[in-house]
C-alpha cells in the first residue's frame, strides 16, 4: 500500500516536473484582466444549463412516449419503439448537430436558430437512451400488478398513471440523474455551432490569452462543480422518495 | 395532383428566391450577418471585458455595414464550419480566410486584403537541430497541424518526408509541440511573433518566409453581384487608405 502511494507521487512530481510554465495569473481574480476573464468564463454557465435543462425534460416526455409503445402487444407499435431506439441511437450526437444547422436550411429551407438547433439535437439524441430506461423501469414492476389492476377495471392510462409510473420513476431515477450528467457534459457540443457555452466560452478565451492549458483545466472544474450539484439534488430526490 | 402541382411550383419559387443576390436581402432586412470564428489573433476574437467581437476584420465588417447604411450581426462559427455556414445561408460572408484551392470549389472569395507569410516553430532547445525549412522534411521528423486550417494542406507540401500529425481544434498545433509529442508546426507570421512572447519555450525557425497567403471574405458561389459589390468597396478603401490606417492600428505588416 505504501509502495503505491510512493509510487503515485513519484508520477505526480514528475508530471510537475516538466518545463512547463502555468500561466494562472491569466485566471487570478485579484488582478483587473484575470477577475474579467474568470468572469467571462462563467457567463457561459447559464446557456449551459438552460441547453441541459430543457433537453432533458423534452428528452423525458418524448422517452416515455416512446417506450409506452413497447409494452402494447400491437406488433406495430412495437416495432416503431425498437425502430426509434435502434436508429436514433446509431447517430452520433455531433453529427446530428452539425446535420440539423447546416443540413436543415439546404435540404428543406427549415432554419433553426443555434440554440433551438442544439437543443433539438440533444433532445433526439437523448430521448431514445431515455426511452430504454423508461422501458426497463415499467418492465421492473411485476406483472401481478397489471393484472390487479386491470381486474379492478382501470384502462391502459390509469394503469400506467395510477399504479405502474409511481413505482418504475423510483427504480429509474439513479439512471434519469446518470443521464442528465451525460446531457450537461454532452451540451458541450454545441459550441461547435457557436452557441456561448461554457465551451466555447473557453475557446475564445484561449485566442486572446494562448493559455489552452490553464484555462481547459478551469473548464473542467466548471463543469465538475455543476455536475457535483446535479448529483447532489438527485441523491436528495431519491431519499425523499424513499419515505 | 392538385397536391402535387402546388408543391412544385413551390420548389421553383424558393429556387427563383435563392437565385436573388444576397446584396438585396440585405437592404431588405436591413442587416448584415456576417460569419466569423472569434478565434483567429487579431483578425477575430473575442473582448473578455465587454463580450463583443473585436480585430482588424471586426473593424472591416463594421465599416463596410456602416457605408452600405445596415447594421452588422456578428454569427459565431468554427473552422471546420466555416464554408457550411455560407452554403446554408447562415451569413452573407466570412470574415477572412486564407484563400485555397479546396474552400473555392464551394465558396467565392472577395478582392483580396491581406497578405502574410507562413514560419515554422519548433522548441528553443530544439533551435539548434532544426535551424532551416530542409531541417525539419526528414523521416523521423513529426509535424504537428490543425484540423482544417490552410496550414494543414500547406504541410503536406512542404514536408513530404515528415510524419505529419493533425489535431483538432480547439486543440492547437502549437500545444502539440510544446507537450513534445511534435518537433515542429507551421503557422502565420503573425500568430509566430505573439506565440513565441506568450511561451519563451518556443522559437522561431530564422529561414525565411514561406508562402505568402492571401486573405479574403468567403461570398456564396455564383453570386457575382454581391461579390462584386464587396471587391469594389475593398478596392475603393484600399485607395482611400482605409486598410493602411487599420493595419497600423493592430501593429500588422502586410507581406
């Protein structure tokens, strides 16, 4: 064991022991240029968590729409669950970004703003991982339950709002609060199609001071604080519903 | 069939309406858009303080808006989307690019207005090993380039013999000789002389100049009146001394 903390330091000091010069002053809030880039740096946080925010709620809906069809014994129905999953899932969210900006307006002459444009990306994306949950939580509660419930005369929507969603939303939540994580650190993206996030915000930040090093390090603990929340709220959500 | 006779006569009216100069629809609407990456020292970046574009083609973009009585709306992008951002209608033209073969298949370019020339970097301690151009085109030799840059063809060209490693941005080239993954890359004149007071580490190779680039704005293709128009005002405040006043301002030094 102590072998292996030797061990780790030894790689530590040596990492630290390259020629490399930080340049943290650029980030120092006690001088004018480091407070006005640190505060620079920030502002991107709200476009961030707005782009997260509504993605995943829109995502959820669509997900659940999604995977109610799953359960139906319509073959039909089925089929449009696995084919929506199967497809939406085998696109790589930068693409489908890049598609929707600059594919949209040439192919059909639809133009969305980046922001609606990003959002739509990330909310297709993520609705067929969110559909896959919702199917899985609803398959976790037991079969009897239908049943009784069917036996007690209520239909299909007052099965799933009365007795089967109430229990699956607590068997999935660990995984909706995975996946939000997933969405906040996936927003990154959009920068790619200038929307001023977080992102990007550090990326125009590092041709001014040609720091890429100190300031992507700053980026990380941004988006590691942000998450950390998320986390956080999640574990108290689960909790309360545990009562 | 009724149906589908409207439908194409549809097709044909947005067809008729994408065929209409860009120089129009922006009288009509009143703005410029103009499509710039905020990335590029001092062309285009953006100011920390107030959150707004700022560089020498910043002030170009604002003095042509104010001459044609618009306003100008700055639309953020990227290097690698620059050309799609013309092709989709995203904006009326770029800010500078360095004019290559490959960009004019799919885009116009405007008169030009600027000129620079291309230098390699390697480390200081390496300054020695790799004094000329000849230097660094040997096997063995890695060459670091970004990802869609003009810099990345113009590599390939001049170091045949060099391994060449392409990274994307917004990891940089530079970064990539400084971590010593990479002995060398080239870049401008002009990013070379700031790079090098930004890290003592870095130097230039003292052998000359290399191919002198040209800058110019990316117009849609086939629209010959809206290039026309800004050719005509390039050339017109060339000779009013418009772009020797703002070369100065940002301490440049046209090839």
């Amino acid at each position: 064991m102590k072998f292996i903390k030797y061990f780790a330091l030894l790689l530590l000091l040596q990492g630290c022991g390259t020629d490399y010069e930080w340049g943290w002053y650029i980030l120092n809030p006690n001088n004018v240029e480091g407070l006005t880039n640190l505060k620079f740096l920030i502002s991107g946080i709200t476009t961030t968590i707005y782009i997260s925010v509504i993605s995943i709620i829109l995502a959820m809906i669509i997900g659940l729409v999604v995977a109610l069809p799953s359960l139906s014994n319509n073959k039909f129905l089925s089929y449009f669950n696995i084919a929506y999953v199967e497809i939406v899932r085998a696109i790589p969210l930068l693409v489908l970004i890049l598609w929707i900006y600059y594919g949209l307006p040439i192919m059909m002459g639809i133009s969305f703003s980046p922001f609606v444009s990003g959002i739509i990306a990330l909310t297709i994306s993520e609705s067929a991982f969110q559909a896959e949950i919702f199917r899985a939580g609803i398959n976790s509660i037991h079969k009897g339950q239908h049943e009784v419930a069917g036996s007690l005369g209520m239909d299909f929507w007052k099965k799933m709002r009365f007795v089967i969603l109430p229990q699956a939303i607590k068997v999935v939540l660990p995984a909706l609060g995975n996946q939000f994580v997933y969405v906040l650190k996936m927003s990154s993206l959009v920068s790619i199609i200038g929307i001023a996030d977080l992102t990007r915000k550090a990326n125009e930040l590092v041709t001014t001071t040609y720091r890429p090093l100190e300031i992507y390090t700053f980026l990380i603990l941004e988006y590691l604080i942000l998450i950390l929340l998320v986390s956080f709220c999640v574990r108290r959500l689960e909790k309360k519903l545990e009562r | 069939m009724k149906k589908i006779l409207t439908l194409i006569t549809l097709l044909i009216f947005t067809t008729v309406a994408n065929a209409e100069s860009r120089l129009n629809t922006i009288q009509k609407n009143g703005e410029l858009r103009v499509g710039t990456t905020g990335d590029w020292d001092p062309m285009s970046m953006k100011d920390p303080a107030t959150n707004k574009y700022k560089g020498f083609d910043i002030d170009v973009m604002k003095e042509l808006s104010k001459d044609m009585g618009v306003k100008v709306k700055f639309v953020p992008t990227d290097w690698k989307t620059i050309v799609s951002g013309i092709t989709a209608n995203r904006y009326d033209l770029s800010t500078s690019v360095t004019k290559t073969p490959k960009r004019a298949e799919v885009a116009g370019f405007t008169e030009t207005y600027y000129k620079y020339g291309t230098v390699p970097l390697v480390l200081k301690k390496n300054s020695k090993k790799f004094s000329t151009w000849d230097s660094l085109n040997n096997k063995g030799v890695t060459i670091a380039t970004t990802l869609g840059t003009s810099q990345e063809e113009k590599a390939k060209e001049f170091f045949p013999k060099s391994k060449l490693k392409s990274v994307e941005a917004p990891a940089r080239d530079f970064q990539e000789v400084l971590a010593g993954r990479a002995d060398g890359n080239i870049t401008s004149s002009t990013e070379a002389n700031k790079l090098v007071i930004k890290y003592p580490q870095l130097t230039i190779v003292n052998d000359g100049e290399k191919n002198p680039a040209f800058l110019a704005m990316m117009v849609p293709k086939g629209d010959k009146v809206w290039n026309d128009y800004v050719s005509k005002w390039i050339k017109d405040k060339k000779a009013s001394g418009f772009f020797n006043t703002l070369l100065a301002k940002y301490n440049l030094k046209s090839l």
